[in-house]
C-alpha cells in the first residue's frame, strides 16, 4: 500500500471533522486526553497488527481489503450523515465517552491493523498523531467541526477505501 494512501486511510478513518465537532464542549485537558488517548492506541494496535494477523491466519492483503470495505461503508455513511448534539458528559478524565466510543470506532481499529500491517508500526501512529492535533487542541479543531469539511473528509475516504479494495486485491 502506498504510503500516502495509508495515512489518507488513517486519518479519513478518524472522521476528524465530526470528531472535532462532537467533542467541541470539553474541556482542554479532556481533549489532550482523548489525543493522547488516541495515539497510544494506536501505537498498540499497530505493535499487535502482525501478531495479531498471523495468529488468526490473515494475511495483510486481505485485512486490507477488509478495511477498505469497512472505511468505504464508513465513509459513504459519514456524507449523509452529521450529529450536531454535544457529547455526554465525559467521566474518567474523557475516557468514556470522548476516546470511546467517539474517537475509537471500529473503523479506526481495523484501519490501524491493516495499514500496521501492510507498512509498519510508524505509518499509522504518525497518521493518528497528525489526526489527532485537531482533536486535542481546540484552536487547530475548531475551524474544521464543519459539515463541508466532513463530507470532504468523507468523499475522500470513500475513494481511498476502494483504492485500499483494488490493492489489496492485487496483492492477494
């Protein structure tokens, strides 16, 4: 997988645009929470990727293609739709509910893995670092928590799932 491709997949997968929006209430040290949160789950899913991969007898190409199917559905979801309601009221210092369920989502996970195990552990933690500065700083979030940037975001996660299909395909 080209590497451009993987951080677009990464960082599309993350739906910063609705992220930023839904998390546009919390406090600043529940938002580096969340950005941090983030990037150090990244980092495990993409150290367990292969592992993770070889144990349950799949083979990169094909976690790739899964993901891209995942992100593509994901993404087609994300242009129609937008939550404009403020996130609950987060406990564990934004743990719940603001890393998860709203930043972690499934398509997020299978991304990491499959882009972790296609290009290395670095690729996808630099990808969810870049992905998360917008998450955990209001100021750079801010300006992006628009629709149009959401369906921007999605469009081109759209595209990139089905490149992530066409090669992961080939590879097989």
């Amino acid at each position: 997988m080209n590497w451009v491709i993987a951080i677009a997949a990464v960082i599309t997968a993350l739906d910063v645009p609705q992220r930023a929006r839904l998390l546009r209430d919390a406090p600043a040290g529940q938002r580096v929470v969340t950005g941090l949160g983030l990037v150090a789950v990244a980092v495990c899913l993409a150290f367990v990727a292969t592992p993770l991969l070889d144990a349950l007898d799949i083979s990169s190409p094909t976690m790739e293609v899964g993901a891209g199917l995942v992100l593509a559905l994901w993404s087609a979801v994300a242009i129609v739709r937008w939550d404009d309601e403020p996130a609950p009221r987060a406990i564990a210092g934004g743990l719940v509910p603001l890393l998860f369920p709203i930043v972690l989502t499934p398509v997020v996970g299978v991304t990491v893995i499959a882009v972790a195990a296609r290009n290395g552990w670095w690729l996808p933690v630099v990808a969810a670092a870049v992905g998360a500065i917008p998450l955990a700083v209001a100021a750079v979030g801010a300006p992006l928590a628009r629709r149009q940037w959401r369906l921007l975001s999605a469009s081109i996660g759209a595209v990139v799932g089905v490149v992530m299909i066409v090669d992961g395909a080939l590879a097989v």
